[in-house]
C-alpha cells in the first residue's frame, strides 16, 4: 500500500524541514532578542530603526521576502552566503535568512510583551543599585521575561515550522516540495498528502505540548 | 524621555546616546551607500526602471492592480466561506456531547497543524484530478480551499474563544427565561460573539492576505507577486517591483492592523455591550497548531466600574 514512498527521500525531506527549523529558530531568536532590546533601548535612533524593521518585516508576506532574498539579494546584490556555485546550499542558506528576517519580528514582539510583564518595581529596584540599561536588561529584566515567554515563542516556533514551507518557493527540497513532486507523478493523491500532513502534526505537536509544559513550569510565579 | 528600564539622560548618558547614535548611524548609512552602490552598478536605480509606477499608467493597470484584486479576491472568498464553517466548527467544540465536541476538536487542531502551503497543494492536485474546474480557474480554487480550511479552523478558535468570553451572566439569563441551549447560543452567544471577536477577525485578514502570496509563488496564481513577475520581466526592474510591491502589502496589512486596533479600542470603551473583546494579539497565538496555551485564551475583560481590570497574565 505504501510503495509508493519507494524511490523518494521523504525522510531526507522532512530532515531539511527540521534544518530548516532548527537554524532560523537559533537566528530569529538572537536576531529578535536583539530587535527586542532596541525598541526599548534609551537611543531614539535605535527605537525607531526597531520598530520600523517590525512593522516593514510583519507586514510583508514571507513569501515575497523568500523570494526577494532569491532574486534579488542572491541575482542582484550578488550575496552568495559563503556558497556561490552550490545550488542547493545557497538556496537553503538563503532560505534561513529569508525565515529569519521575517520570524525575528514575531520574537521580538513576544519578547516585548515578556518584558511588560515584569513588574515595574524590579526595574525599579535594580535603577536603585546603580545598574545601568544594559544590566538592567540583562541581569534583571530579560531573564524574568524569556521565562514568561516560552508559551509564546513556543507558537512562534510551531508557526516557524509551517513557514519553512516557503522555502519550497525558491527550490529547496523540504517537505512541501517533494509532495508536490509525488502527487504530480504518483496516482497516491490522498494518501500521499497523508503522510506529509502527518508528518507536520508529529513534527508540530510535540513542540507545542512539551514548550507549553516548560513553559508553566518555569513562568515566574506571581 | 526615560522609561522605567532607564533614568532620564545625565551627562554621561547623553554622550554615551550620542555615541550610540552616531555610530548606529554610521552602520546604517554605510550599509545603504553599499546597497545603493550595488544598485546602481546594477542598473537597478535608473529611472526608468522606477518611472513607470509613477509616469505609466500601465503598470498598475496591466499588471499590479489586477494582481491586488486577485489577492483581495482570494483573500475576501475565504474569510466568506470561512467564517461560518469556522463558527459551526467553534460552536460544535463546546457542544455538550462529547460525539460532537471531539470530532470536530480533532479536525480543527488538525488543519491548524499543517502548512497553508501542503493543504493548498493538495487541492489543487485535486482539482486537476477529480473536477472539472478549468484550469484557468483552477489556482484561485486551490488558494481560497487551502486558506478556508486553515482559516476555518483558526477563526473556530477565534469564535470559541469569543463566545467563552462573554461573561457567564448572559448563559445564566437566557437560562432564566428559559431558552434552551441552542436558542441560547443562537439568539444570545453567537451574535455578541461576533462583534467581540470583530478585531480578531481583522487581523486575521493580515494573514489570510499574507498568504495568498503562496499561490502566486507555487500555484501560478496570478496575485500580486506573480503580477510582480510578470511585471519585471516587461521593464526589467527586479530591485523597483520587489519594493513596490512590498510598499503595498505593507500598506495594505497596516491599514487592517489599525482598524483592528481601532475597533478593539472603541469596543473596549462601549458603554453597550459586556466590554468582553477578543483582542488582536489573540490571533498571533491562534496561528500556530498544536495546543494554544491557556494563559492566551483568557481574554481581556473589561469590569464595569473598574476601568481596564484583568490584564492578560
């Protein structure tokens, strides 16, 4: 019944979905912690650039940026992201950076959010030990709230894994690719998309349910 | 200027902000000299690659305007077709009985999981395979199938959230006076359920438009990107189309975003109604699969008499 998966990766394409994942995860997560720490930065110059970049990025469709970072940072700018003759890494490399550009938007606002929730006071008593942004931010303020975050970014991560889809767009071989190859040649429709359907809820599932877990576990009890 | 993570500037703290300043604005500048740079040696900033969005009328009209009706279209089609799918799949997750409740929990969370792209994929393979539907036509069915069956599910939850946020005094009245559980929801929950998630249904459009992109990209749906292309391929302005066309989505989705910041605000304020509302930031939440967390569930309450009460915690 199911030999129809004879002759395809799909294993190997799920991998690239998790890559895929896994690297714009890592670097909207740096990038939106950094964007996060500019809109509530002292220096009007940052603030600006933060929230300009969040409401361009936001607003855009992923798949424009996927495409844009394609033909028009690869073409054009002639950005090459360390692999200018290999096809297929500089697609996926370009794909991650298209992901980040646009999830990092989804971490900082979280991560805004995480920072409202901490109350003024501690703010307030770590100004009145002479603790300057910076170590007000990173000593007192942002560990609070990554811990009252993780449901959130636990969403921006499940949404991260739907998104990788996009790179489909620029020719990289990830899930939603190969089932569009395998339901054009294949007569399989149904349950071919079954499993790669199945494979998003197995892959989906889990993050959501463990993340929200950790997240009730460690959210700072007040 | 001061915050409560940082004290109003003293004179070291100016500097340091000048600092700060001018160096950030060293990096931004350098990197725009090196884009523009490129640009120019690319040929990308010559004028007439930019002139005609803004001396040609036919830009917009051959192109870029029939491919935004397309996007609205889509866009619209499913939120139409979604919407009351999604209010009887809502209002089916809170039945009673559980022969209801549980079928209808499992395919919502299910489309919820999976990617616009594959359930769009799909149907249009479907289509192809086992209609008759033209093949001309065939993109725009595959994009508003695949967005209603992702949206219906999402706007399910929005609906679900909406209806348990109505404060518990409503169910308990109709009770009183004796309506039975359908009148109840029919006649008292749903309508008021409506308007509480109005905002949260606007700002789902933001993703709904989002996502009409895909079709353009993979179905060969003639949206606005696919548009884009068609258009570059004329006037050869990669660098000009990609921004136009972003400056338009972005226009488009901030529009929404303040509207539905607006509506938000002036429920919130409305002396009619509960001042129950489904906030915007709700859907961001709603958008990922799998098990929404409680905590984004709660919605914000407005107590009468006592101001904004009930932050979400």
């Amino acid at each position: 019944m199911f030999d129809f998966l004879e002759g395809y990766d799909v294993l190997g394409a799920f991998w690239t979905t998790v890559q895929l994942t896994f690297f714009a995860a890592i670097g909207s997560l740096i990038w939106g912690t950094i964007l996060a720490g500019m809109r509530v930065s002292p220096v009007p110059l940052m603030r600006a650039f933060g929230t300009v970049y969040v409401n361009v990025f936001r607003n855009i469709p992923l798949t424009v940026i996927i495409v844009f970072t394609s033909l028009g940072l690869a073409d054009v700018f002639g950005i090459t992201l360390g692999v200018p003759d290999d096809f297929d890494a500089l697609g996926f490399r370009l794909a991650v950076l298209g992901l980040i550009l646009y999830t990092s938007t989804f971490v900082c606002e979280s991560l805004r959010a995480g920072i409202n929730t901490v109350p003024v006071g501690q703010a307030e008593a770590a100004r009145a030990l002479g603790l300057g942004f910076t170590q007000v931010l990173r000593l007192i303020v942002l560990p609070q709230a990554f811990r009252s975050v993780i449901g959130p970014l636990a969403n921006v991560l499940i949404a991260l894994t739907k998104n990788t889809t996009v790179a489909a767009a620029i020719g990289v071989g990830e899930a939603a690719l190969l089932m569009k190859e395998m339901i054009e040649n294949e007569a399989q429709l149904l349950l071919i998309s079954l499993v790669f359907a199945l494979g998003f809820v197995v892959l989906t599932l889990p993050t959501g349910l463990i993340l929200g877990w950790l997240g009730k576990r460690l959210a700072v009890k007040r | 200027m001061s915050s409560v993570l940082y004290d109003a500037p003293g004179p070291r703290a100016r500097r340091r902000n000048v600092l700060y300043t001018v160096v950030f604005l060293a990096l931004l500048v350098l990197l725009g000299w090196w884009a523009l740079g490129v640009l120019s040696d690319k040929g990308q900033l010559a004028w007439v690659k930019w002139s005609p969005f803004f001396t040609e009328a036919q830009a917009w009209t051959t192109y870029l305007l029939p491919g935004l009706a397309n996007t609205l279209k889509a866009a619209a089609l499913a939120v139409v077709i979604a919407l009351p799918l999604g209010a009887v799949f809502g209002v089916a997750r809170l039945s009673d009985h559980a022969w209801v409740r549980v079928p209808a929990g499992v395919v919502v969370e299910f489309f919820r999981a999976i990617p616009v792209l594959l359930l769009m994929v799909f149907a249009n393979q479907l289509y192809s395979e086992s209609t008759s539907v033209s093949t001309d036509s065939r993109p725009l069915y595959a994009v508003v199938t695949g967005l209603v069956l992702y949206n219906a599910s999402v706007l399910a939850e929005v609906v679900r959230a909406g209806i348990l946020a109505l404060p518990r005094g409503q169910t308990e009245a109709a009770q009183a006076i004796g309506l039975r559980k359908g009148q109840t929801m029919a006649s008292i929950l749903l309508p008021q359920a409506v308007t509480i998630m109005l905002p949260a249904l606007i700002s789902q459009l933001v993703v709904i438009v989002k996502d009409t992109a895909l079709g353009g990209a993979m179905l060969n749906f003639t949206d606005l990107l696919d548009a884009r292309k068609t258009l570059a391929a004329n006037y050869a302005n990669v660098i000009p189309s990609f921004v136009i066309v972003a400056v338009v989505f972005i226009v488009l989705n901030l529009l929404l975003t303040t509207l539905a910041s607006r509506l938000e605000r002036r429920l919130r304020r409305s002396k009619r109604g509960t001042g129950a509302v489904l906030g915007a930031q709700a859907v961001g939440e709603l958008n990922a699969g799998g098990e929404a967390p409680d905590t984004m569930m709660v919605p914000q309450i407005r107590v009468p008499g006592q101001g904004t009460a009930g932050k979400t915690p």
